[in-house]
C-alpha cells in the first residue's frame, strides 16, 4: 500500500476544513449564544463534580472525545467557559470515551455523527442567509460544526489505513520482550498512532486486532491504550491553535492531565494489569481469551480514565496554574474578558451591583494604563515598535469599547431587580462613570492618532513644545491617577477637591499654551501644521480632563448621597 504526496495533501486539506469549521463554529458561537449559552453552562458546570458529569453526558451523547474536548476549547475561546470549569469538563470527556468502548464492545453502536454533517448544512444554508443577525450566528455555528466533523470524519478517512492493513504493524512483534522498555515503546507507538489515525476508537480497534490475533500480550495491549490517551489530546491543541491564550491553556490542560495519568499508571503498571486481568477472568468469568482480552482491554481504560479523575478533580487548581505558567498570558494577547462579571447575575442586586463596581475598577486602571502607552508613544522612534504600541492602544480602545457595552447591559439586567432608591441613584451613577471613563479610552486613542499624523510627517516639535507637552501630560495623569483612587475608595477617605484643582490647573495651562502657540507660529518658531499637532494633542488632553472630572462628579454624588 504506497501513501504518496496526494494522500499526504487530502489529509492536509481535511485538517484544514476542521481548523476551519472549528474557527466559524467558535465565531458563531459568540455571536448567538453569549448570555443564554454562558447561563446554562454556567448552571451545568457550577462546581467540579458537575462539571464532570457533563463532559461525560456530552461525550456518552455525540461518541467523541476529540469532538467534545475541541467544543470544549471553542467555549474557552468564544469565553463562554472558564478555564478551571472547561478542566472539568475535558475530565469528564475522558471517562465518557469509555463509555462509547464498551457500547461499541457490548453492542457495536455507533453514532456517525458526518453523515448527519450534509444535511445539516442543508439547514444551515437558509440560516446563513437569513436577514436577522441571530439567525446568522446560528447559521454560522452549525456550518462550522458540521465541517468540523466532516474535517474529523475526512480526517480519519484519508489517515493511512492500519486497520485494514494491521500487517504493517506485525513488525511490533520484534519488540514485545524488552521487559518494562516494550511498555515504554508501545506507550509511544500508541501516541504516535493516534496522532497519525485521529480517532482513539480506531485505534482501540487495532489493538483489539493485534492483542486477538496474539501478536502482543495484554500488558502490551494496555501500554498502547495509555499512548492512545496522550495521543488523543493532539485534536484538541491542533484546534486550539486557531484560538487565544485562554483556549490554547485548556488544550494544554487537556494534555497535562492525560500525561500524569500516563506517568502514575506506568509507576503502578504491574498491580493495575493484575487487577483488572482479575476482575476480568474471576468476576465477569469470561472464558473465550479473545473476548476476554477485549474486556480486559475495555476495563483497563475505563479504570484508567476514572482513577484519574478521581485522583486529579482534586487538583483543578492546580492544573490551572500549571498550565497559566507554561502558556502565559502575551502583552499582545490580552484579550478583553470581563473579570467578575461572568456568570450572570448574583443571587442578590445589591451583591450584583458590587461585582459591577469592581469591574469599573478594572476599567478605571485600564483607561490609565491606555493613558500610559500614549505617553510612550510620543517617544517611540522605530518604526517597527511605534507601529506595535499604535495597534496595542487600537486594541484597547476596542476592549474599552466592549467593557462600556458589557457593562452598561449588565447594570440595565441589575436594575430591573427590585432594588432600594438608593441603590437606583447608585446605578444610575455607574452608568455615567461607565459612559465617561469609555471617553477617557477615545480621548487616549485621538491622542495616538494625532502622534501618528505627526510621526508620518517628517518634522519634529521643538524642546520647548515637548516640554509643555511633557508637562500637560504630568497633569493628566496626575487627575488619572487621582480619579482611580477615587473610584476604587470604599471608604470616602480621597479629597475629591484635589481633583477638581488638577481640573482648573489643566484648563489654565491649556489656555496659557492656545495664546502662547499663536504668537510662537506668527514668530515662525515652528510652522503652522506642527503647531496644528501641538494644538490638537494639548485640546486632547483638556477634554480628557473634563471626562475624568465627570466620572469624578458621577461617583462623588453617589458618596455625598450615601454619607
């Protein structure tokens, strides 16, 4: 059986099509689903036991690991799942692989879930062209599943085909009496068969095959499955490289964990075969060896699966950090995801309302934080970084953006909940802070534009520009600074006069500059369009001023109330 570069290419494009289904499924997914799809996750994956159950319902339901581990990452990626539930669930996925073997052993039933992918694009069609946005991103995400599993499906199909062939592997013979070295090698040969064949069913087949015409010894036959659980894994990294940090950790998760069950089991090899080979022949009294090494090989991976759930759930957390450590989070990555606003809304409005309030703290710092990079903006030279600090503060000026929306939405939820007037006056407070600090971030993103006209431009501003410049933006930042500590103080004990005196200071200098730059350009100290530059950046600044006084006033109002 030759493999040539055509089959080669088919396998590529098969890995393709499921990169691609699994990139429209997750975008889909956004779009639709956000709220509704986050409640009920939220409420299946509420603490590590059921986060479990339902990885294992959704893997007993569709008969795919891969499949549900890879939906699993688009969660994670669409931010629809937290990366300590997606672990949970990815556990659960595992033990619900076993299941399929032993229906598939006990009664050889399976769901081929391609041949439902045609006519499920048949209904996705007048979806995708439907006017309503709603029903696009449904459209959208039943394309992307169904080319994820024709990808899958094709995948396994143009994978060169062992099963049919299992003499290619009857060379294995050579190595089965190296001792604990052939259980080592066959953990390997497993992996790298799983990775090359995609399905661990199919391989599950094969060393049903090899272990039934007596080529390898049961205990071979299980250091195979081991490998096939670490090979298993590979699907869902490969799809994981279409997503962000958050996705790619889960996938990597994935692995972690697969690969510690590998290395305790190998530890206990000898004591795990004997016991299930036990259970086995003593307890289920199979007496035909073929079928018996075919439950035995069932058993052993079911006992493998679930013993390591049941050793790992207790440490999510762990895995968590793990995987944070090797995967960290890129500067350039940070993709925007609200921090305590997740799960919808708390059991009470007032509670609701203080998880808001510490998002707008995070907003408040990252507006700063924005105000920061624009500061050194002004002093990037190179090409190549100023371009990189440029598209940084474009990118969050789009999360300052999503953060005002998402927000907002969630203080409107909050607010139809039966609340104090008190707590109404507070709402509606945040709201302004909310609108106002989202300004801050425009204000920011036109002061980088206004440096990135001027960095096109051949000419430079003068010393004595850059350091009125200098010192306009001390005072900004100054009454950034200020209005952070303002909005993050629980206990009134921040001078909200000191913010209104950097107001005035900021508004005299911007005065004293206007008429100051007027006769510096009829005095030709520099010529008119830098002084245009000059002009805008210092406007900028005053304006973004008066936005942190109105978040200042907004949250004040609501302290003079209370107090």
């Amino acid at each position: 059986m030759e493999y040539s570069f055509y089959d080669f290419l088919k396998l590529l494009g098969s890995l393709a099509l499921f990169l691609y289904g699994m990139k429209i499924m997750s975008e889909g997914l956004q779009k639709f689903a956000g709220d509704r799809l986050r409640k009920i996750l939220t409420a299946m994956t509420t603490n590590r036991v059921t986060g479990v159950l339902t990885g294992v319902l959704i893997t007993a339901l569709i008969q795919s690991s891969s499949a549900t581990t890879v939906m699993v990452v688009s969660f994670v990626n669409a931010g629809l799942l937290t990366l300590s539930q997606s672990i949970g669930v990815i556990m659960g996925a595992n033990i619900g692989t076993t299941v399929t073997a032993w229906i598939i052993s006990a009664l050889g039933f399976k769901v081929d879930m391609a041949a439902m992918a045609l006519p499920l694009l048949a209904v996705g069609v007048p979806l995708l062209f439907s006017g309503k946005s709603n029903r696009k991103s449904i459209g959208e995400f039943i394309f992307g599943f169904s080319f994820l599993f024709m990808g899958l499906s094709l995948l396994k199909t143009n994978a060169p085909d062992l099963g049919k062939n299992p003499e290619m592997l009857s060379f294995v013979q050579n190595y089965t009496d190296m001792g604990f070295g052939s259980v080592l090698l066959f953990v390997l040969i497993g992996t790298i068969l799983t990775m090359i064949v995609q399905a661990s069913a199919a391989t599950m087949a094969i060393t049903l095959i090899m272990c039934a015409n007596g080529w390898i010894s049961f205990e071979l036959g299980a250091a195979l499955v081991l490998g096939e659980n670490i090979g298993t894994t590979i699907t869902a990294n490969l799809a994981a490289l279409t997503g962000n940090t958050q996705a790619r950790r889960a996938a990597l998760a994935h692995l972690v964990f697969n690969v510690f069950g590998v290395i305790w089991v190998l530890c206990l090899f000898k004591p795990v075969t004997m016991g299930v080979s036990w259970f086995v022949e003593d307890i289920m009294k199979t007496v035909d060896p073929a079928v018996a090494v075919s439950f035995k090989l069932s058993a052993f991976h079911t006992a493998f699966n679930i013993g390591n759930v049941l050793i790992l759930i207790w440490f999510v957390k762990l895995i968590e950090k793990t995987v944070c450590k090797i995967i960290p989070q890129k500067e350039q990555d940070e993709e925007y995801r609200l921090r305590f606003i997740t799960g919808g809304m708390l059991s009470t409005a007032e509670l609701s309302i203080l998880q808001a309030r510490k998002e707008i703290n995070l907003f408040a710092e990252r507006t700063h934080r924005m105000f920061g990079m624009v500061r050194d903006l002004i002093h990037t030279t190179s090409d190549n970084d100023f371009n990189k600090l440029f598209s940084r503060i474009e990118k969050y000026e789009n999360i300052s953006d999503n953060m005002e929306v998402e927000i907002a939405n969630y203080l409107n939820q909050v607010s139809e909940g039966r609340l104090s007037s008190e707590s109404k006056l507070q709402i509606r407070a945040m709201l302004r802070e909310v609108t106002e600090i989202e300004s801050i971030g425009d204000s920011c993103y036109n002061l980088a534009r206004t440096i990135n006209r001027k960095h096109r431009s051949d000419m430079d501003f003068t010393q004595k520009q850059y350091d009125h410049i200098h010192q306009m933006f001390q005072l900004t930042d100054n009454a950034l600074t200020q209005m952070v500590s303002l909005v993050e103080d629980e206990h009134h004990t921040v001078d909200v006069n000191k913010s209104f005196n950097i107001e005035n200071e900021i508004n005299n200098y911007r005065n004293q500059l206007k008429n100051q730059n007027v006769l510096d350009v009829n005095n030709k100290e520099y010529d008119y369009q830098m002084g245009v530059h000059y002009m805008d950046i210092i406007t900028e600044c005053e304006k973004l001023g008066d936005y942190v006084v109105n978040v200042v006033e907004a949250r004040s109002n609501v302290k003079e109330k209370k107090s």
